[in-house]
C-alpha cells in the first residue's frame, strides 16, 4: 500500500513540498537550453576546419539555434496553455535529444546547419513550459519569487558555463561532443519529467489561432534576423538588415491588430494594458540590451587587448556568474522587503554604476577594478532580470501563463539581439576614426582594420616595421576609447531602465488567486481567476 501513498505524495505538487523536485526537474531543463546557447561559439574554429562551411553557411550555424528559438517561444507558448504544458515540454525533450544526435554526428554544413534549426524548435518548446509549470506549481507568491530566483540563477550558471565546457570538451575530444552530451541527460530527464512533473492547462476556449502563431512566429523571426545582420553589418539600412527587420514589424503588427479582433485570441493584449506588465517586459528588454552587447565587447577587450587565452578570459568572467547566482539566490527575500520599484531601480542603477567603474579599463591589466566591475555588473543585472521576471509572471492571469512565459522569452531574445546590434555600431563608430590617417599605412589597408581588432592585428602583423607596428598600436588606442563610448552609452540606457522601473508597484502584493487543485498529478486551473486580478482583464 505504500506505493500508491508515494505516489500520491510525489505527484502532489501544488501543494506538497516536492515541488521543489519539480522545480529541480525544470531547473536542469533550463541549463541544457542555456548551454546549448553559448556552448557551440568555442567549437567553431573546428567545426570550420572539420566541415570547411562557406561564410554564410558558418553564419547559419551560429544563428540557426537562436533566431528559430526565438521566432516560436510564441507558438509553442500558447500551444502549451491549450494541448497541455508537460506535453510541449516532453516532446522538446525528445525532439532535442534527438536533434543532438544529428549535429553530434553531422558530416557537412547543411546537416549541421538543419540540426541547430530542430535545437532551436525544442528550445523554443521547453523553455516557456518551464516558466509556466513553475508559475502553476508555485502559486504563493513568496514561494514563486524563491523558484525564479533559483531559475535565473540557473540560467545564468548555464549560459556563463557553455564556453568553458565547450573550450574543455573541443580541447580533449571533438567539436561533435559538445552536442554529445545532451543525449544522457536528455535520456534521463525524459522518463524523470513523465513520472514527475504535472500536466496544466489554461483556458482552451474556442480554436486554437494556428494563422496567428505562424504569424507571430515569421514576425519576430524577421525581427530578430534583422536585427542580427544589423549587428553584423553594423547598419540597420543595409537591404538585408532592414528588408526582414521591416517585413517582421508589419506582420508582428497585423498579429497584434488580429488578437484584438478576435474572441479567443492566443495572447491577451490587454495584458500590455497593465502597467506592470509592460513595464517589467519592458525592464527585461534594456536589462538584456545591456548585458549581451557588454559581454561580447568584454571577452574581445579580455583577449585582443589583454591577451588573455580562452580559459583565462572565461575564469575572469567567472566572478560575474557567481554575483549572478547570488542575487537570484537572496532575489526572494530582497523583493520581499523592498519591493520591484526599488528592486528593479536599485539594480538598473548598481549595473549603471558598474558600467561607468568599468570606464576606468585601459590598455594594461586591472584584475582588482575588473573583478570588482564584473561582481557588480553580475549582481545588478540578475537582481533587475529576477524582480522583472517575477512582477511579470505575477501579473499574468494564471491560465495565460505560457503566453506570458514566452512573452518574456521573446523579450530576453529581442533584447540580446538589440544589444549587439546597437552598441556594436556605437562601438564601431568609435572604433573606426582612429585609423583613418596611420602614418605608412594605406586606405586599402586602414578600411580592413576599421572591420575589427583582429583582422587589424592580421594587417599589422602582415606589413611588419613601423607602420605595422604604428597600425597595431591605433588600434589599440581606438578600440579602447570604442569600449569606453560603449559603456558610457550603455549606462545612459541603464539609467534610462532606472527611471522606467518607477512605473512597477511599490510593494509586493502576495494575494494570490488560491492553489489549483491536483488530481491524479494533473493540475486543474480554474478558468477564470477571481481574486488579485484586474476585472477589465477578463470578460464578464
């Protein structure tokens, strides 16, 4: 008799304490997304040797996984609240277990490149599920800000781990192994997430708008596509730039204009009527901006102009995911005393701050102000992304709860798409003066530089003698004074996060609409929430 009594005890989550299994669960679904987002950009030096993929075909293989993610976080997040948000999340497991397996053992580029496209779709699947199971099995609202702040900490420690263990698994084995690794645990959490996790469901009114989640979904795929080639071109008015970025926009707004008309529409947008809500997607966007631009311009300012190896920039990155971990760890308790507007504010502000310590970086080494800047940054950003996260997921209804998840997704992607995009062509506005007029060095020769650091490197080192030499040391000089117009830019828009954030509430209102029901390990959502809930949100 004892099993079924187990049973009983482990599948009631909603309200027992083996939610925190659940949340477990979740949490190492959450890391193989993360590193399968970081983790390929040390392999592909060697999957460029191995595969010899042409530019555009290695450009492909970088960004297939991300701009497919992005683009059906929508999708895929409604889909969840209507057929079941454990079965999303089953099938992303397989489907990403499986899609490991051909990129592990590809042998061209294409293959690859169609691999890192079915990764992308079973990301897109597993990661708004686990947002909204965990907003289901947590509906104490104390409690919920305690799993997302475990959540984020997660991510972080997931996305920061992905060069490390790429640069280790490339270095002793192969660039396949890097995918390789998915397959055990994906073996292993399949039949764990089966036996444990809960199956929930929102409001399953009226058909399901398959015209508009591929609407959606070709939208920000546009968007983001547009956004990325900006970022690499440097111009939001190259043709291909601003074609998709355009054709994205018009059909994300017919999407809008297309949810509002209809009686059962795949996301709410009276949401975005709700002040919180706005401003926390909002907060989750420039937070994003923010961090990703930072972080490529760091690790290229660690390794071209302190000449640290691989392994060193990512040890001194390491104190950044540690400040990281921290604030989602104590996330819980920090919301709980002082609220999201001074939450949120506080960490726009001590990222801003530790922007501008960061100007201080010159052309020789400073471990101490490095460390310093980096535990800050870290430590701010993650408090703003946790208290964003959390006043976001909080103000959704309940039964929209995968919409909401992939809301925030989307907006965690459009954000680190910006961010590359905008201060890259602030950093290379900066960047490209200072190597106009170099004594004994060509046009031909300064508009190759002006491209990046190190191809001004290659272009030094191939003309030798002073002006190589001349043409190194511009560089040089240029490149950081770019860093530090960067940060500068970059802490105007934190401050600017700063100010939005005075629009979230000022204490964290804990009612809470009562804990659903679980039968048979299946969570019964009440189609419509009474309590804490804004009554123009819900038809009467």
């Amino acid at each position: 008799m004892s099993g079924p009594k187990s049973w009983q005890r482990l599948t009631a989550v909603a309200g027992g304490a083996n939610r925190w299994v659940v949340l477990a669960v979740l949490c190492v679904s959450l890391v193989l997304v993360a590193l399968d987002a970081t983790i390929l950009h040390v392999a592909v030096p060697s999957v460029t040797e191995d595969l010899r993929p042409g530019s555009i075909e290695l450009l492909w293989v970088v960004d297939a996984y991300p701009l497919v993610c992005a683009s059906l976080l929508i999708l895929f997040g409604t889909l969840g609240d209507r057929v079941g948000r454990r079965r999303i999340l089953l099938l992303g497991y397989g489907l990403f277990g499986v899609a490991s397996a051909i990129a592990a053992l590809a042998d061209n580029a294409q293959v690859l490149i169609a691999a890192r496209a079915l990764l992308g779709v079973g990301g897109a699947m597993i990661m708004p599920a686990t947002l909204s199971i965990l907003r289901q099995v947590f509906p104490d609202r104390k409690e919920r800000a305690l799993a997302i702040g475990i959540w984020t900490a997660v991510a972080a420690i997931g996305a920061a781990s992905g060069p490390v263990l790429g640069g280790f698994l490339v270095q002793h084995f192969w660039w396949g192994s890097v995918f390789l690794i998915n397959i055990p645990l994906m073996v292993l959490i399949l039949p764990l997430g089966r036996w444990l996790l809960p199956e929930s469901r929102g409001a399953a009114d009226g058909p399901w708008d398959v015209v508009g989640a591929l609407m959606a979904a070709a939208g920000v795929l546009g968007v983001v596509l547009g956004v990325k080639r900006a970022g690499a071109d440097q111009s939001f008015l190259d043709p291909r730039a601003f074609v998709p970025l355009l054709l994205g926009a018009v059909l994300l707004v017919l999407f809008v204009r297309r949810q509002k008309r209809r009686e059962h529409p795949l996301i709410d947008m009276r949401m975005f009527s709700r002040v919180t809500f706005t401003t926390s997607v909002g907060c989750i966007v420039l937070a994003m901006l923010a961090l990703v631009g930072l972080e490529l311009i760091a690790v290229q300012y660690l390794q071209l102009v302190l000449h640290l190896s691989p392994l060193e920039t990512g040890l001194r990155l390491l104190p950044l995911t540690f400040a990281a971990m921290a604030a989602g760890g104590t996330g819980s308790y920090t919301l709980h005393r002082i609220g999201p507007r001074a939450m949120v504010s506080l960490g726009f502000a001590l990222t801003a701050f530790a922007v501008l310590l960061l100007t201080l970086m010159g052309q020789h080494d400073r471990p101490l102000l490095l460390t310093l800047g980096f535990v800050l940054l870290g430590f701010g950003l993650q408090t703003t992304l946790f208290a964003a996260y959390e006043s976001m997921l909080s103000e959704a209804p309940a039964e929209a709860a995968g919409g909401a998840a992939a809301i925030g997704e989307t907006s965690y992607q459009l954000g680190a798409g910006m961010g590359i995009a905008l201060l890259g062509s602030v950093m290379n506005a900066a960047y490209a003066p200072g190597l106009a007029d170099v004594p004994g060095v060509s046009a031909e020769d300064s508009a190759g530089a002006v491209n990046s650091l190190g191809e001004a490197y290659q272009i030094a080192a191939a003309l030798g003698g002073p002006a190589g030499e001349a043409l190194e040391t511009a560089a040089r000089v240029s490149f950081v004074h770019g860093l530090h117009v960067t940060l500068l830019v970059s802490a105007g828009l934190l401050l600017t996060g700063a100010v939005m954030a005075l629009k979230l509430p000022r204490a964290m209102e804990c009612a809470d609409p009562a804990a659903p029901a679980v039968e048979g390990g299946a969570v019964r959502i009440p189609a419509q929430p009474t309590k804490d809930r804004d009554p123009a949100h819900h038809p009467a």
